[in-house]
C-alpha cells in the first residue's frame, strides 16, 4: 500500500510551488507598494478594500467549494454533484454584481469612499470572476491535477505582478495615490480573468441541468459552512476595517489620513505574519480532498494523528524562523514609516499557528456533516474578536487587534478540539503537541531575553536555536514517513 502521508506531502508540494512562489511574488509587491506610497495612509486604502475582498470570497463560494469534495464521495455522478455546485455559485454570483452595479455609491458612502465609487465596482468584479472560478479550480484538485492547477495559479499570478510592475513603476504618478488604488485594482482584475480563459473547457461544457433535491441537501451541508467562512473572515480581516473606522473621529481629513495610515502600517507588518498561512494554503489545498479520500480508509483516524503532528512542527517552525529572523524579514517593508509596528509581528505569527491548528482539527465536523458546529465555532470568535477590538483599538490602536487574533483563535483551536473529541474522536498526540508548540514559544522567549546588540551575532544565534528545534523535530517524526 502506498504511504498516505507522502502522498500528501507530494501534493502539498505541487499546490505549495504554486501557492508558496506566487504568495512570495506577491510578497515582491509588499515593497513595491510601500515604496511607492510614502505615505502609510494610501496603502491603507489597499488593505482595506481587499479586506473586503475576503468577506466577500467567501460569501460568494458560498461553502461550495468543501461541498463538492464532501458529495463526491457518496454521489457515483460525481459530473452532477460538479454541475450542481457551479450553477450554484455562479447564480450567486450574477445577483450579487447586478446588485453592485445599482448599488455602488451607496456602498463607496459607507465604506468612506463616496468620491471613489469605481473601487467598488472593481473590486466586485474581482471577487466574482474569483468566486466562480473556485469551482472548475476545486475539480482539478479532485481529480489530483495538481500541475494543471498550479499553471493556472502561476499564470493569473504571473499578469498580476508583471501588471503591477509596469504601472506601478512606469506610469503611476506618486502625487495622484488614488490612481495607484486604481492601477492595483486593474492588474488584479486583469489577473483574475487569466483564469476562465484557462478553464474555458468547464464554462463551455458546462449543462444546466438542475438537480432541485440535490441541490437542497448540498445547501443544507453548506450553510454553516457559508456561516463559519463568514465568520472566520471577521476574525481574520475585521480588525483592519475596525481601525479605519473607529480611529476616525468622523469630522477630521487629517483623522481618517491617521486612520488609514495605521491601518497601513498594521497591514504592512501582518503580510510578515501571514507567511504561516503561506504553508497553510498551499497545505489546505492538498488537505481537504486526502482527508475526504481517507474517508473510508480503516486507519484513517491515525493518518489524521500523525498528520497533525507533522503540521504542527512545521507551522511552528516557520513561526521560529519568521521572528528570530526579523531583521532580514523587515526589509520586505522598505519605508521605514511602516517599521513601527514590527512588534506585534511575532503576536500574529503565533496567532496564525492556532490558526492552522484549528483548521486541521475542523476536519471532524466535515466528515461527520455536523458543519452547524464550525458556524457555532466561528459565530463566538467573531463575537470575541468584535468585542476585543472594540474595547481596546481607542486606546492601543492596532496593538488590540493582533492581541485580539491570538487570543480568538487559541479559542477556536481548544474549543474544536473539545468538540471533537466528544463527536467524532481523534486520538492526537497532545504530548507533542504540546513540545513542539512550547518548546517554539520558550526558543523565541530565550532569544529575545539574551537580546544580543550584535546584528550578526544575533542572527547566527537565532539560527542555531532553529537548527535545534529542525533536529529535535526530525528525530521524533522520520518515522511517520514510512507509516503504511
């Protein structure tokens, strides 16, 4: 038989060069942007509007995406389950924007953009073609083709940096901002539509033959999904919006320009943190399908175990190597203006391993169809991360928000472990759990105590600690990988 987990870890591999390279492309435009916008408040604007982009994505998949990989596994039409799915979303989809369109300056008034209603326009066309897609992309991890997937990725990344270089570089007059916002909203849009082109196949084949009570049951699976999406999101994203909105006093220019730089400055520095998720996607592309074909395996309990175990080190690897190398990490950010908030870095880091833990524990609920207990999970995170940031942004500013991601989503990690464990039990090993989670906190906390002046002496340092962390982990995990 072959290893299971090598099989994900290959696959993990494929989807990672895409995800992890264009994520790093991606990462080439964090100093491009803060480069070029001098001031911290115009990039606000950027990470502002693509928070929305996240609440939106996820409204706009409508849950279908894990749907499809659920009811293939029962349904022998796996096309139907496919076509049902798609329809699905791209009606959706059309409602949405033809309501956009009538619906824009409303929109741009509220968001604090009155003069700028062409940022909504935008942005709604991105998310759309983007929510459509997810659907023919999530048939080709499916059916394991995962270099096709990835080309794909590449190529729709590929337009969007090349875009961005020319008109950020070439064209984009620094003294306008606003036409910045529009540049990178363009490429973006330009980007996105790479991708129907590719999967033209799936639009032109695609019969609409409607299957109502089918239809009915996926619906039902899926709407907590809709729910805990939506409220992961607010727990992921709401903070920035959050700052916005609550650090302007409602009168001021010079206030909502305050505003908007912290959350620049905030945004700047959580792209740092955000390379924990890096692994995450390019993880949970490959996931999500292999546990659903573990299904039925007899062992499936103890793949999911030992997979976790390899999850965690890793995750709390990249935490070590992102904090401890924060002087080499820092200069993705080039104007100094945004290296204020460079503290909270490591929160948000940490924030983003339970993160991960917790989506690799919300398996259970997905394959025992008990998906009302992700909503259930997420609804109190979003509660929690409202009420935190609402507390405490007016007196520490974006400070209260990274603070507000950790302590959400350590909730949401033990409280789906509890869950699951009375539902639909998996034996994880907390023992190591626990080592590699504490030993990657006490590394951290020992290096920041000896607190070397010395640049380089520091980094040499830090990097032993990491090297001793990569052998003690290697040691207790080799043998999982000749696990049959």
């Amino acid at each position: 038989m072959s290893n299971p987990i090598k099989k994900l870890l290959g696959q993990t591999a494929v989807y990672g060069l895409s995800s992890i390279i264009g994520r790093l492309l991606n990462y080439l435009l964090v100093p491009l942007y803060t480069s070029v916008f001098a001031d911290p408040s115009d990039y606000g604007v950027v990470s502002e509007l693509y928070a929305w982009v996240a609440f939106l994505v996820v409204f706009l998949t409508f849950g279908m995406e894990t749907t499809f990989f659920r009811f293939i596994q029962d349904q022998e039409d796996k096309e139907k389950v496919f076509r049902n799915s798609f329809i699905t979303v791209i009606g959706v989809n059309v409602l949405f924007f033809f309501a956009l369109i009538f619906f824009n300056q409303d929109i741009a008034d509220l968001m604090l953009y009155s003069n700028h209603n062409e940022y909504i326009i935008l942005l709604g066309a991105i998310v759309c073609i983007d929510a459509i897609t997810a659907l023919p992309l999530a048939k080709l991890r499916a059916e394991e083709k995962a270099i096709q997937f990835a080309g794909i990725q590449f190529a729709s990344i590929g337009v969007n940096i090349i875009l961005n270089l020319i008109l950020m570089l070439v064209v984009f007059d620094p003294t306008r901002p606003e036409e910045g916002v529009l540049f990178i909203l363009f490429a973006n849009l330009i980007a996105s539509l790479v991708k129907p082109l590719l999967l033209y196949k799936h639009f032109f084949n695609l019969r609409f033959n409607f299957d109502m009570q089918l239809a009915k049951t996926m619906l039902i699976y899926a709407l907590p999904l809709v729910i805990a999406g939506f409220a992961g999101i607010v727990n992921e994203t709401i903070d920035r919006i959050l700052l916005k909105h609550m650090l302007y006093d409602g009168i001021n220019a010079a206030s909502l320009t305050y505003a908007e730089g912290q959350v620049g400055i905030y945004s700047a520095c959580y792209k740092l943190a955000m390379l924990v998720t890096i692994l995450l996607q390019a993880y949970r592309y490959a996931a999500e399908p292999f546990f659903f074909a573990q299904f039925k395996n007899e062992d499936k309990n103890k793949i999911y175990a030992k997979v976790m175990n390899i999850f965690i080190a890793a995750v709390c690897l990249v935490f070590l190597v992102v904090s401890l190398n924060i002087d080499i990490f820092k200069e993705f950010i080039r104007n100094e203006a945004y290296h204020e908030g460079l503290y909270v870095v490591p929160i948000l880091l940490l924030a983003n391993v339970f993160l991960g833990i917790y989506y690799n524990q919300s398996i259970w609920y997905k394959l025992s169809g008990q998906t009302k207990f992700g909503a259930y999970i997420a609804i109190g995170g979003a509660f929690l991360t409202i009420l935190i940031n609402v507390l405490f942004i007016p007196t520490y500013g974006f400070e209260a928000s990274a603070w507000a991601t950790l302590i959400v989503y350590a909730f949401q990690m033990v409280a789906s472990y509890l869950l699951g464990q009375k539902y639909y039990p998996i034996k994880y090993n907390l023992r190591k759990f626990m080592l590699y989670l504490g030993l990657a906190i006490f590394l951290f906390l020992f290096a920041k105590l000896i607190g070397l002046e010395n640049i380089i002496a520091r980094l040499v340092f830090h990097n032993l600690l990491i090297a001793i962390y990569i052998g003690l982990v290697y040691s207790m995990e080799k043998s999982n990988l000749k696990f049959k």
